[in-house]
C-alpha cells in the first residue's frame, strides 16, 4: 500500500510510521520541502514503553510531487480550519481516495461537498500523541485507529490499510456507520476539553469541583441527545469505552464521577486537552466541530443544547481575548455564572 500523508504533524506522522512499520509506502507532504520527489527521511516514534522504531518515508513539498504515480489512499491529518485548504490542493488527485483524520464532525461532509468521485474514509485516533521539535512522534498512550467508509468502493483501501496498521501492532477497529463512530469520538473529545481550556485548569481539577462536574456531564447529555435524534448511538473506540461514558451522564452523581475520573484520568497520556493548549495560543481552536458541532446539529434536529453554545463562544472569545483568557483563567465562578445567565 502507498499512501500520501497530507498534514505531517503528530497524527499524520504517526499514521504514515504506522503504515510504513506494517509494510506499506509512505510519502509525507511537508511544505517548504525542496530535495526533489525522491527524498527519504528517517520517521522516529517512541512507544508508550520507551521503545524507538524508525522507518524510511519519503518526502515531497506538495501533492503535485505525486501526481506522476498517486498513492493507493491519502491520508488528511490537519486541522480542521485548515480543511477546505488541504481539500483544495487534493483536487490535483480527483479519483484518489481520502481519508479524514480529524477530531470533531463535519470533515467528511466538506470532502463530500469538494470531492465528487473517489472513495471516502474516515478515521477515530484515540492514541494519544505529541511531537518534538526534531520530528520525533511520542506515543503517549496506547488507544488505537477506528476506520469506516464514508463512500465509494472503500474497501479495496480499507482492508490493506487496517493490515498495515495492524501490522504495526495498532489496534484497529472497523465502523459500519462513520457517522457514529465520529460522533462517538466527539463524545469523548468532549470531556474536560472547553472547560479546561477557558479556566486553563487540568482536568483533575474539574472532576473535583462539582459545580464544574455538572457543566461536563450537562454537555454530554445533549451531545448524546443529538446522537439519539440522528438514530446513532454510541460505540466503543479502541482504549475508549464511550458508552461508559455515555451510561455515567444518567448514573447518580459519586457513581458518575468516578466513572469519568476512571475514563479521562489515563485518556490523554498526560498531555493537556486540545482546546487547553490552542487557546493558551490563542487564534484558531477546533471547538467549532466539537461544542460547536452539537450546538449546529441540535438546531438542525430540535435538540436544546445551551451548555455545548455556551462552552463553544467561551472558548472562542478567550482564544481570540487575551484579556478575556485572564478573566477566566482559574476562577470557575465566572464560568458558571456565564453558563448559567444563558
């Protein structure tokens, strides 16, 4: 299997070592790069046990570096506001199939909308992970890759693709219904995710107040909500028991607590949650396909989600504000008041 990775980060590098460790052919897409079509590089993962594995992957500065011979399957592992430009440069490879990576819903309807021929995947990564500045991937906690065909004839690229991965010693798990298996991931992407990233607080420090603890089980119950109007219902991910999670939002509340604690307390690998570290930078943050995405959603379907509106602004105001980030940051008081005046 030949794959072109598009979004060489720590989920796209990860996946293409993946890949390239099971067998396959990797071409990492890394703009700026000039060593011409045929360049080589060392791709280095460092295991939950502090193993190191290297593979040889190549390297091209666009997808006109492919278009001569196009891979079997491209993977596309950046954001999601740097979707509609990944997609755009895709169109170099009009029958190629696509594969979605990202957090959040609403990838595989922007490719839909873009890519009117080819196969269509999807991807759930619930391996935690994070990458150095040399390139070295840290593969924090184990998880593993949920797959499911979106559209097309997917699985002439599904199958070798679960093969290498399994190959590689991932656990993969394939979806009848994307739809619920994305939405499943949401779910849990969800949890101690805004809240942390308004207040700057780790997540242990949320599952202890439980004024904030209702905040998270209140988003949870209308994402499942919305799951519920759509007619899906929530399904394991490898390392992820989601419907745990979804059977702790209707638990009495000491039950419900130590149920999360028990899923979110090793679901990270000690890494902070997405939105923690993008509104600490402030600017783009994907809460718009998390919190945000259930707030559109439950428009769509009647489903009242005031909690999921209100985290997804919160968010977006303290990432563009740095005076509104300091007016937030640990004082879960003001938080509250905001989620409850709304």
């Amino acid at each position: 299997m030949r794959i072109l990775v598009l979004g060489a980060g720590a989920v796209g590098s990860f996946l293409g070592w993946a890949v390239a460790r099971g067998g396959g052919d990797t071409i990492l897409v890394r703009r700026g790069h000039d060593g011409g079509a045929n360049s080589r590089r060392p791709l280095t993962v460092v295991d939950p046990a502090g193993r190191m594995s290297t593979v040889e992957v190549g390297v091209v500065g666009g997808v006109g570096g492919v278009v001569a011979a196009p891979p079997d399957v491209v993977i596309v592992a950046v954001r999601q506001y740097d979707l509609p430009a990944a997609l755009e440069a895709l169109r170099a490879l009009p029958r190629t199939a696509v594969l979605t990576a990202q957090n959040g819903v609403g990838a595989e309807e922007s490719a839909q909308s873009v890519r009117p021929a080819g196969p269509l995947l999807a991807a759930s990564v619930t391996a935690s992970v994070d990458r150095d500045p040399d390139g070295t991937v840290r593969w924090l906690r184990r998880g593993g890759v949920g797959l499911a065909a979106v559209r097309g004839e997917a699985d002439a690229v599904l199958e070798p693709l679960a093969s290498a991965l399994r190959a590689a010693d991932m656990p993969v798990r394939r979806y009848g219904v994307a739809a619920a298996m994305k939405w499943s991931k949401l779910v849990a992407n969800l949890v101690a995710n805004a809240t942390s990233g308004i207040l700057d607080v780790d997540p242990r420090d949320i599952y202890a107040d439980p004024r904030l603890f209702e905040v998270e089980r209140a988003q949870l119950r209308e994402a499942l909500a919305v799951m519920r109007a759509q007619r899906l219902r929530p399904v394991d991910l490898p390392g992820a028991p989601v419907r745990l999670l979804a059977l702790a939002t209707v638990l009495p509340a000491p039950l419900s607590r130590a149920a999360f604690r028990r899923v979110v307390g090793s679901a990270r690998g000690g890494k902070d949650p997405s939105l923690r570290g993008a509104v600490r930078l402030g600017g783009n943050t994907e809460v718009g396909w998390l919190n945000g995405a259930v707030e559109r959603a439950g428009a769509v379907h009647s489903v009242s989600t005031p909690v999921n509106a209100a985290l997804a602004r919160l968010v977006m105001e303290a990432s563009g504000d740095e005076d509104r980030r300091a007016w937030f940051r640990r004082r879960p008081d003001r938080l509250l008041a905001e989620i409850g005046s709304r």
